[in-house]
C-alpha cells in the first residue's frame, strides 16, 4: 500500500503569508492543481495608445481573510486531492476528527428513502423537520433526563460549526468578546475572524483536569465557548462546573455555547453532562450536537442546538439572514441515528478502544488519555 503522507509543512509550503497590513489580492495560478495564492498585485502595462494602466486582482480581499491559516480546510482540501490524485485506499488519513467508517445502517436506508419524495427537494423549514425536532425531544430525555419542548427548544443546523456561526450572527456586535479554550478546536478561531470579534483565550490545564478557572475570566466577555468532552485532550467536565457556568454566565450576562461534538465517542459507556443538565442553563446556554462524529456522517452536515425558546427564535432569525436549511433526507438519516436500534454507537466506541489499544500498546513513550 502507499501511503500519501501530509505535513504541516507541505500545507504551509502552498501559500504564501503576508504580514502586510494592505488587503492582499487574491490571484489564480495558472496550475489547475495549485491552491489560490495570496500574492502581491501584479502591475501590466498595455499598448500606450491605450492610455490606461491595468491592475490585475483591482478588487482587495477582505482583511480577515488574511487572518487565518486555514489549517482545517487545508487539511481537507489537501486530502481530497490525494484521494483524486492516488485512489481512496492510499489515504491513511490522521489528519483530524474524521470517521472513516460508515453512517449506521438504517441512517442510509433512511436517506435513501426519502430521495424519491417531492418535499425533499422543495425549501423545507429552516428550523428542522418536525419528525426530528420531536426525536430530537426523545433523545434529550433519554440521554440526558432533560425536558424540552422540541417545537420551541430545538433548531437543526448544517453541522455544529454552522449552530455556532449562526449563534455569533444572533447575538455579538463588531468585537465583542468570545472566551475560547487553549488549547480548543481552531475552528472557533475562524469563525471569530469572520465575525470580526475579539478572541481570549482560557487556558485549560493537565494540573486542573482541563477544566476552566472562572475566577480568572474576565467581566465583559459577550459568549464563552465550553467544550467537553474536549478537543483535543478528551477530558470530561463534572456537573459542578455547568453549574458554575450557569451561575457565573447569568452575573455577567455572558452567553455559554456548549460544543458537545464528541459527546457519544466514549470509552466504557462513560456519559458526558450537558450544560441543560443545570437547572435554569436553558436562559443563558446553547447545547450543540452533531451528527459528524459518534453517527459517521461528517459530510452529510447536520448537528442540532438546544436552549430556550427566544434563544432558539434568535438563532432562526439570523439563520434567516442567510437561508439554506438541511436537506430533508438528511434529516430522516438522523432521526434514524438518534434512535440507534442497531446499537451502532456502542459498536464504533469498540472499535475506537481497539484503536486506541492498539496505538498505546505500540507508542509506549504516549500517554494516550
Ligand atoms: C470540538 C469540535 N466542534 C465542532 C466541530 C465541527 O463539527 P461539525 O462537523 O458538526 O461542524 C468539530 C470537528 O472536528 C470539533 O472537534
């Protein structure tokens, strides 16, 4: 087998930084193959009796686009390629958080189902299909014990990344403050520069179980971002701290998004708490869950939100900004994956502790958490 291998290095080798602090042009390469560049602009003359001087890439990029390393994107893009370029099976991919195993059998035959019917490829309701806010009421119940009224309490979203940009749209305003962990997921970092906000960071510590220190945050902060368990250590927060959350979140009027992403890849049926688990958390917190982890379904882009009615009214508002909904089959797919009859999380939690078996038996110098 040949294995395609991908360094930071041969990503950051495909573009060329800029400290500039003059929007910088974007311009094509002339190889098909090549990633857009991020270059100086390029000045051409023409014929004098033209009389006129062409500037190609005239129009400026936004700033925040040079604000980012694209790291996660990249990473795809980069993978994809080598896919096109070497087949499917050369690519051994320890990239990120991407199953490489498939959705639950009766999530596709869900899928399947539904792509012959004539309500699936008409614009469905941006909040979610009926039959899976319901489920969605269901599942919050039996994995968590928590009561919600799925017609006013739930919204569904094209991944939790796309719940958190939708969130950022509904309630921050030019550079507002957004607590992130570090180390945390960079993603969160993108969707700061996209809204133009101010990220700081809080630093979650081996000596303190990776959880956070709330006397140390800061009093003006507009949203703070928990996530547990958490990426990248797996650490899990006890429910003391969502309640600590809940508390410190209604003093200083600050909006908590609990990312709960990897909430069902566990080891040894170990059940993570979800910050709706805290009496009155529905006020001041969101609670995400996606699809694209414990259910394989990554590139289907579906992940649903949970808190109280306004909340959920003021995340539809700014979805309604941008339009779009999930594709209704999609939707079907993950009604079947939240009723999980085929046991499937409990199976791909196996297979990912023989993983992590093998790799901490062959590591020895790892710890591997
Ligand atoms: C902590 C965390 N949040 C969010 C995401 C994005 O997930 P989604 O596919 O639902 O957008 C990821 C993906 O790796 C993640 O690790």
């Amino acid at each position: 087998m040949k294995i395609y291998t991908i360094s930071q290095n041969t990503i950051n080798n495909r573009r060329v930084y800029s400290n500039s602090t003059t929007p910088q042009k974007v311009v094509n390469s002339t190889n098909t193959n090549s990633t857009s560049r991020l270059t100086q602009p390029k000045l051409q003359r023409v014929p004098a009796n033209l009389s006129l001087v062409y500037f190609c890439g005239l129009i400026p990029a936004a700033n925040r686009l040079s604000k980012s390393d694209y790291l996660i994107s990249e990473y795809i893009k980069e993978i994809g390629k080598a896919r096109y370029l070497h087949g499917d099976k050369s690519v051994v991919d320890l990239s990120m958080g991407n199953p490489d195993l498939t959705p639950p059998e009766k999530a596709k035959e869900a899928l399947k189902a539904k792509v012959n019917d004539l309500w699936s490829h008409r614009y469905n309701n941006p909040k979610g299909e009926g039959a899976l806010l319901d489920e969605v009421g269901n599942w919050m119940q039996k994995r968590f014990g928590v009561k919600i009224n799925p017609k006013t309490e739930v919204m569904v979203t094209s991944g939790s990344s796309d719940a958190i940009d939708h969130i950022f749209t509904a309630y921050t305003n030019y550079k507002d403050k957004v607590l992130v962990p570090n180390p945390g997921y960079s993603l969160y970092d993108d969707l700061i520069t996209r809204h133009d906000l101010k990220k700081e960071q809080f630093d979650l510590k081996p000596e303190n179980g990776y959880l956070p220190d709330f006397s140390k945050f800061p009093d003006d902060a507009k949203i703070l971002i928990l996530n547990y368990p958490h990426n990248p250590t797996g650490s899990f927060a006890p429910k003391r701290v969502f309640e600590e959350a809940v508390k410190w979140a209604k003093e200083h009027k600050t909006l908590i998004i609990h990312d709960m992403d990897n909430s069902e890849v566990t080891h040894y049926g170990r059940k993570p708490v979800g910050i709706m688990q805290v009496d009155g958390a529905k006020d001041v917190a969101f609670q995400i869950h996606t699809m694209s982890k414990a259910q394989s379904m990554p590139g289907l882009r579906v992940a649903f939100t949970v808190s109280d009615k306004e909340n959920i009214d003021n995340l539809l508002n700014a979805k309604y900004l941008s339009g779009g909904s999930v594709y209704v089959p999609v939707q079907h797919a993950t009604i079947a994956a939240l009723k999980d009859e085929e046991g499937y999380i409990n199976k791909i939690n196996k297979i990912y502790r023989e993983r992590k078996t093998l790799q901490s038996n062959g590591c020895t110098d790892w710890e591997v958490r």
